[in-house]
C-alpha cells in the first residue's frame, strides 16, 4: 500500500449525516495489519498443504485397495465416496 | 422483537482500511452486524472484528468451521469473530456476506457470545465459508465494534449495517 490506509469512523453520538469521518490510521496499526496479512497468508498455504496431503493419502488407500482386488463400487461401499 | 437498524455504512468515497462504529446506543437486547465486503488486496483477506479496542486475541474464545471447495476444517486459531472476505482472485464485483450476532451487548455483568457466518464467491481454489461462535470474555458493555481488513483495503462500495435488536 503506498497510500496511507484510512478508516472510516461512525460515531453514533450525533446525529445523522454528521456521523462519518475518516481518519488515517496510526503507525502501530499499519504495523498490526502488516501483521495479520503475513499470518492470514501463512495459515492459508498450510491448510491447503493439509489438504492436498489428505486428498494424495486418500487417493493412496484407494489405489492400494484397487490393487489388492476391490472394484470402485466395494471400495465406496467401505470408506465412502 | 424488532430489528431496528442503527447506521448503514457504504464506502462510496473509495477504499478504506476498516469501518469503526462507536458510541452505539445501549438500549438494545442484541446487535446484529450485516456486512457486505470486497477487498483490494491479491490474496486471501479477512476480517477480525474487534469490540472496545481489545484486540487481544486472549480476550476471546472462539472455534471456526472453515470451509474451502467443498472440505471443512475446526480452527481454534481465531478467537476472535472472523469472516473472509473475497479479495482480487474472486469474480469482479463480487462481494462477500457476512453476519456477525451479538447477544447482550448492553450487559455490564456478563461475556458476550458471538456467532459470525460469512461467505464469498467460488473461484475455484478459493472460497471460504465461515461459521464462527465466540466469546467475549468481557463484562463490559460493547460501545464499539470494529471491522478491519487483514489485508490492503475493504473495497470501494463495501458496505456494513449495525442492526439492534430490540423488546418491542
């Protein structure tokens, strides 16, 4: 972000049409959402690296049960689609 | 009960990092936040609300059901109320949903449990469905609440309205 990022504050005390102002935010809280992007990404690629994982260990099982015989049918039958 | 709205906000002068509302009216039972948000950033956004400035995570208690093309995980790594919000990856113009349920916000003398639903658009690799129940753990009344973005800017024409709900 190369512009100063802002909020926009509603204060509820006054009366309507007079209640929004936007203000920039301070340096302590451009750290904070520096901060949370950098967890919020983080946390995204290991979920989806567990997910991956237990797609390729389910695909595994499945094969390993074709290879020993089973048809598609009984192994859905067994461990669901 | 009625539901009896307080304040809608729409950001119709342009991005904004978050949307602050305060001051809010204590005659009510419970307060309900209806978001409607896009953000400008290139990966994935969401939102943690936060009530009276209390950011810290500690100060909550909260469990996501998080779900992702269809695959749904528990996650105890939010405490606080969250939703996503679709960020540039998502279809144009596509904004995400979200309610955020507050229960006894006025109470001096009790938790708030929380319980936030939000969703965004499919594309394909990337479409988060939330259910989040939280807790508060705090006795004091909400004045303030609080949705930031985790990430750049909420987008142009997103919008947040603060409902009460009330006896009559």
């Amino acid at each position: 972000m190369s512009e100063i990022p802002v909020r926009v504050v509603v204060d509820l005390s006054k009366p309507k049409g007079e209640r929004e102002t936007i203000i920039p935010l301070t340096k302590a809280e451009i750290e904070e959402l520096k901060a949370q992007g950098i967890i919020a990404e983080a946390e995204r690629v290991e979920r989806e690296a567990i997910e991956a994982q237990k797609a390729a260990d389910a695909q595994a099982g499945r094969d390993a049960l074709v290879a020993l015989g089973l048809t598609e049918a009984q192994i859905t039958a067994l461990v669901g689609a | 009960m009625g539901y009896e709205l307080i304040e809608t906000v729409t950001l119709d002068a342009g991005a904004a990092q978050s949307i602050l509302f305060q001051n809010i009216p204590q005659d009510g039972l419970d307060l309900v936040v209806v978001c409607s948000f896009r953000g400008t950033g290139s990966a994935v956004t969401l939102c943690n609300v936060v009530f009276n400035g209390d950011n810290t995570n500690a100060n909550y208690a909260g469990v996501a059901a998080i779900g992702n093309n269809g695959s749904a995980n528990p996650d105890t790594n939010y405490p606080r109320p969250m939703f996503y919000i679709p960020d540039t990856r998502h279809l144009n113009f596509s904004f995400g949903t979200a309610t955020v349920y507050i229960s006894s916000y006025a109470l001096t003398n009790a938790q708030k449990p929380v319980l936030t639903n939000g969703t965004v658009d499919n594309n394909s690799s990337n479409d988060y469905q939330t259910i989040h129940g939280s807790t508060w753990k705090n006795n004091s009344a909400i004045t303030s609440i609080l949705l930031p973005s985790s990430r750049n800017n909420l987008a142009q024409w997103s919008t947040a309205s603060l409902y009460k709900i009330t006896s009559s």
